[in-house]
C-alpha cells in the first residue's frame, strides 16, 4: 500500500467521525426544539433568568479526540520509511463545572473547567514495504475552557448563540515509553454553536465545538528509548502532531 492509497483510505474515517457527531446533535436538537416550539405557544419559562449577573451549573458530553501529522521524509539506514495517520475516532466522555459572567444583553464570559476522558487509534505504515504498527494513546485532560458567547435576541423558550474561546488541556494520565509520547499540556482554540432552551426549572444547553490545538505535542527528545533504539524511528519520521476535537456538551443551568 503507498501513501496515496493510505491516506485516502483515512480520510474518510474523519469524515465520518464528523458526520456522526453532526448526527448525534440533530437527532438530540430535533426532539428539544420541538418541545420548545410547542411550549412557544405558552407563557415563557424562567423570564428573568438572563438578568442575573453570575450563573452556575454543570456538563457532561461526548467528544472525539485527533491528531494531525506533519512528516519529514525520515528514512532509516535500512530503507523504512514511517508514516502516522489515526485511523479512527472512538467517543470519549467528558464532564464539567460552569460559573458564567453577564457581561450585557447579548455578551456574557464562561468558565467551565472540567475533565475529558478518550483516546487515539495511531496506525504507523512503512510506505516502502507496507508493514503496520499500531499504537493506543489514552488521555484524561484537565481542562480550563474560557469562552465569550454572544447569544441571540431570546424567542420565547428559545435562545441559539455562538462560543469562541480558549481551552487550555492538561493530560494527567500515567505516560508510557511507547511509539511515541505526547505532551502532558497543551493548548486548543475554539469556535462552537448551540441554543439556550428554557424549562420550567433549569436551562437545557446543547452545544457543538470545534478544538485546534495550537502546538506540537509530540515528545521529539526520547531518552528513555536509549537501551531499544529502533523505536525512535516513529518519532523520528513527524515533525509536528498537533491536536484536534469535536465536542458535543450538554449544560444544565
């Protein structure tokens, strides 16, 4: 298999990883703007919950997590030469706090500082002999999200706003000397929508983000692999790993 065939044979993998979590959020969205467009028809729920200057509450969400691979032509002493591409994208959970400022009518700062929990499937092909190697990287990110949203003019139980922000990502996850090893923090800018829906009690926010990190997180410097040398190789053939993710949260407020 040569690298052409191999990385359109990935890229559908992205693709599709995309257009289920586009799926999911739809299939979630359709049933709760329904219900909220019935209840458009009655009195509003909570109408003075948007005046208060702080609000809390918490998350939970899915989310996948990506790498993209910058390649240097590394070739060995013995004509192998590495490429890394993730080959799928398995759902990971996540979990967090909110505490959001209002700044005015439309503006308000959020913090949701929170946990994720997910993992990578690397598959690394020699392109001159098509031989495979296959590495698992999990992660357990501390995350510190810092996001300025600007919502809509609210219609009735109903509210659809923009989020963009930044997201600082610590991985607290015991490291391993394997193929290759991956920063411990790292830094995501992101961009996301979703809608403030009004029940009687609380506010049901779905939401989709999208995170680029910003930074190389692959370890270059590999002294650990002193005593078992060809394993280098791996890191050796990348210049750059930078990360990516879709995240699809639910915030009750």
């Amino acid at each position: 298999m040569n690298h052409n065939t191999a990385r359109h044979h990935i890229r559908p993998m992205w693709v599709s990883g995309f257009i289920m979590a586009v799926a999911v959020l739809f299939a979630v969205l359709t049933p709760a703007a329904a219900s909220a467009a019935r209840l458009n028809d009655k009195i509003e729920n909570r109408p003075y919950a948007d005046l208060r200057r702080w609000h809390l509450g918490f998350s939970i969400g899915v989310h996948t997590q990506g790498l993209r691979f910058a390649h240097n032509g590394f070739i060995t002493d013995d004509g192998q030469q590495w490429r890394a591409e993730q080959v799928n994208y398995q759902p990971g959970f996540s979990v967090s706090g909110l505490i959001s400022l209002r700044l005015n009518t439309y503006f308000s700062l959020r913090f949701s500082p929170g946990m994720m929990f997910g993992s990578r499937d690397i598959r690394f092909l020699d392109i001159n002999n098509g031989t495979e190697e296959r590495q698992n990287i999990k992660s357990t990110y501390v995350t510190l999200p810092i996001d300025l949203k600007f919502a809509a003019q609210r219609v009735r139980n109903a509210r659809p706003y923009l989020v963009g922000g930044v997201m600082p990502a610590f991985d607290v996850s015991k490291k391993r000397n394997d193929l290759l090893k991956l920063s411990s923090s790292d830094m995501f800018i992101t961009v996301g929508f979703g809608c403030d829906f009004y029940l009687p009690y609380f506010k049901l926010i779905p939401e989709l983000k999208f995170c680029f990190g910003l930074r190389d997180v692959l370890v270059h410097d590999r002294p650990e692999l002193a005593d078992d040398p060809s394993r280098y190789k791996y890191t050796q053939s990348i210049s750059k790993a930078t990360s990516k993710m879709i995240c699809l949260t639910f915030y009750f407020e």
